[in-house]
C-alpha cells in the first residue's frame, strides 16, 4: 500500500519541480537580449607574419562571427610567457590608432 501512495506522490514532485525550472529559464529568457542565430562558428585558416624573422605561417582557427555587425573574432587558448593560461575571443581587424 505505502509503494502505491509513493508511486503517486513521485510524479506529482517531479513535475511541480519540472514546472518551476521552466518557469525560471522563461524569466531568464525574457529579460535577455538573445538573438537566435546571431552568432555563427565556424573553422578556417589564417595566415600571421613574424615582423622579427620576416616569415609567415598559415593556421586552423574557429571563428565566430556576428551577423549583425559583420565583426569577426578568432578563438584563442594559450600560455603566455609568465606561465598564465588565457583564452579569449580576439577581434580579427587590425585597428590602427592615429
């Protein structure tokens, strides 16, 4: 008798806590500003000089680019000279300050 009673009150617990997740992910949803298919990834190569040894290189990368601006960046993981592991998103423009 008491495995019935729990075979009814299971469902009704999972899907009162079901139902308050959904409730928050449609807060989470509303008040942000995402755009379904705004940003796009994709996989590509590019070419980098050396300025010092006068030599270019080509490499992988994956990109992300956003169809609304136009702006691309590239996706970068590494470990600078100091030991620190850094990964980002860098713009792929070269911006010159005059």
């Amino acid at each position: 008798m008491k495995l019935k009673i729990y075979l009814i009150i299971i469902p009704f617990i999972i899907a009162s806590a079901g139902s308050s997740v959904n409730a928050q992910s449609r807060e989470t949803k509303d008040t942000s500003n995402s755009q379904p298919g705004r940003y796009q990834l994709f996989q590509g190569t590019y070419t980098s000089l050396d300025l010092r040894r006068h030599e270019t290189s080509t490499h992988v990368g994956i990109f992300l680019l956003d169809s609304r601006t136009g702006n691309v960046k590239r996706y970068v993981n590494k470990i600078d000279e100091q030991g620190k592991y850094i990964e980002t998103w860098l713009p792929t423009e070269i911006s010159v300050e005059k």
